[in-house]
C-alpha cells in the first residue's frame, strides 16, 4: 500500500518503511535491499571505522540506484570523521542519534543533506526541531539497543510528539508488522523505522547465532540494563543476569563500565556468543519466528497493513 505523505516526500521513498540503522547489522546489503524494495535503507556506523563505512556508501550505491541513508551515533569519538565520509561521498540523508544535531547541522545542510534525529522524549524532540531538522524518529523504550532514561513508552511519545511539533514524525520501538505500522499511523506519525525484525533477515549480517536466539525469545525474554551509563535492551544472558545483579547491589558507574569491557555488542550480535555478548533487541524479539529476504519481509509488513487496515476501517 503506497502512501504519499512528508516523510515519503522527503525521503523520495515508496513505503514509509525506514530500516533502523544498527551496529553489525546494517551494513550495505541490508541497506542497499531495503531501499531497493521501497523503503528507506540505512548503513549503521556505529560499527564502523570511517574508511569501512566509506567502503559500504560506495557498495550500497553500486547495489540500488534508491536513496538511502547513513545512521551515526554522534556520541562516538570519531562522528566529525564519520560525517565527513558522508559527506565527501555525497550521501543525502543522514539519521543521527546518541547526542545533540546542532554540532553538525550546519555542515551537513550546506551540502543538501536530510536529517532526521532519533529522539526518546519531547524535550530532546523540540531541540532537534530547533536547530533545523528535517523530521524526528520518536524511539519509545521498547526497542532494541540504546534506549532513553525517561523509559516513555512508543505509544505515549508519539502522540505528544506529533501533538507538539510542526516536522514529520517517524515511531519507531515495538513496532514488527503491519498491524504495529497502522497502529504508529493512526497515533499520527507518517512514517515508521523498523529495527529487529530487519535485523532478523537474510541480507542482515548478524550472526546466525543472533539470529536464532531472536526466534526463539519469547514475551519477556528481553531485558533493560546499564542504567547508570547508557539503559540498553538485550536478550537475557549470563551477562545481562551478572550485571541485573551488579546493578541491585548498587554498584557504581566505575565498575560497571569495568564489567561492561570493550566489543561487547561485537562480541554477542556479530561474534554470536550467546552468553557473554550483548545480543541487543527489542521487544519485539517474542513476535519474530522465521528468517525471511527483505524482498519477502517488506511484501509481508505491507499485505499485514492492508489487512489489518480493511478490517479497523
């Protein structure tokens, strides 16, 4: 079911499908299958040194004449180097998360570039709004990976963010079929990103390990941890049940990030440990039971949003 609306418009998609960009998940074959069957594809940069994600820009183009995107953590000690691939490599559309647009706005409108901020609150939202982005992805505590400390849930962010705002808003946290996307539509949001149910694809380059521990999690086999340096939603482990009960005894920042070590995400979604990696995802992961292509995933998400479109309406 094609949609015209602001976020199709701005995107030049077909779908208002967005691919969330995740770390050693989205690289250009993820990215480049998504765009190339109408929705918005985005390489995630936060695994990436800046000459790798130069190499996936220019695979990703070579794979789909479609826009697509770039997602970058600006938290990350090398956003100004990552920006500036971006750039040089004439990308147009750039989803930032994990700090504040305003340090790279400017650089990046001068080269006509879209930005679309992920935000967790309406306080982060009215910022983004501020210094001139193009749209806001209101990401609620459901999702997978990092979330915001103020734990809002997708359903109560949307509407206020939609209710406050003049720029688009795109939902994005819990949602993994199509009767979840006309549920963000009818809360106003005009376009949706999708996380782990894309990450659970073949073209995603997660370890198959990931994979199929995301198919086999039920309603409540995810987790929220590290609260006191950076709230993320996991899989339960051994990792996440060592740090749930560091976390209780009232251990501080200092030896959480002790615990917490290097390449953890790395370790558990790329290397596939299944018990001391962070296998990050959201809440989603109890509704996900096979590995689809994006082709059939994408066919799968708009046939459940008519159906379940026809039979509300």
């Amino acid at each position: 079911m094609e949609i015209n609306n602001r976020i199709t418009k701005l995107l030049g998609i077909k779908y208002l499908i967005i691919q969330a960009g995740m770390v050693w998940v989205s690289g250009w074959k993820l990215a480049s299958a998504v765009s190339n069957n109408g929705g918005l594809g985005l390489i995630g940069s936060g695994s990436m040194k800046p000459e790798l994600l130069r190499e996936h820009i220019q695979k990703c183009r070579a794979a789909t004449e479609k826009p697509f995107g770039v997602n970058v953590p600006l938290l990350r000690g090398d956003a100004v180097e990552l920006i500036k691939v971006i750039i040089e490599e004439n990308v147009k559309v750039v989803f930032s998360s994990a700090g504040h647009p305003g340090k790279f706005i400017e650089e990046l409108k001068k080269n006509n570039v879209t930005v679309i901020h992920v935000v967790p609150s309406l306080k982060f939202a009215l910022k983004a709004e501020s210094v001139g982005c193009d749209a806001v992805v209101g990401e609620g505590v459901e999702a997978g990976g990092h979330n915001g400390a103020d734990e809002i849930t997708t359903f109560c962010l949307i509407s206020q963010l939609v209710d406050t705002l003049k720029i688009p808003v795109i939902a994005a946290g819990g949602i993994t079929d199509g009767r979840g996307i006309l549920a963000a539509l009818s809360l106003g949001a005009e376009g949706v990103q999708i996380g782990t149910r894309f990450a659970v694809t073949e073209e995603s380059s997660a370890h198959p390990n990931y994979k199929r521990k995301i198919i086999e999690a039920k309603d409540n086999d995810t987790v929220l941890i590290l609260k006191k340096i950076g709230m993320a939603r996991m899989i339960k482990n051994e990792f996440s049940s060592k740090i749930h009960k560091e976390e209780l005894s009232g251990a501080d920042e200092e030896k959480l990030k002790i615990l917490l070590g290097d390449k953890r995400e790395r370790l558990g979604i790329f290397e596939g440990d299944e018990q001391n990696g962070m296998m990050e995802a959201g809440q989603v992961a109890g509704m996900i039971n096979e590995i689809l292509t994006v082709k059939d995933l994408m066919e799968k998400l708009l046939h459940e949003l008519d159906v379940a479109k026809r039979k509300i309406i």
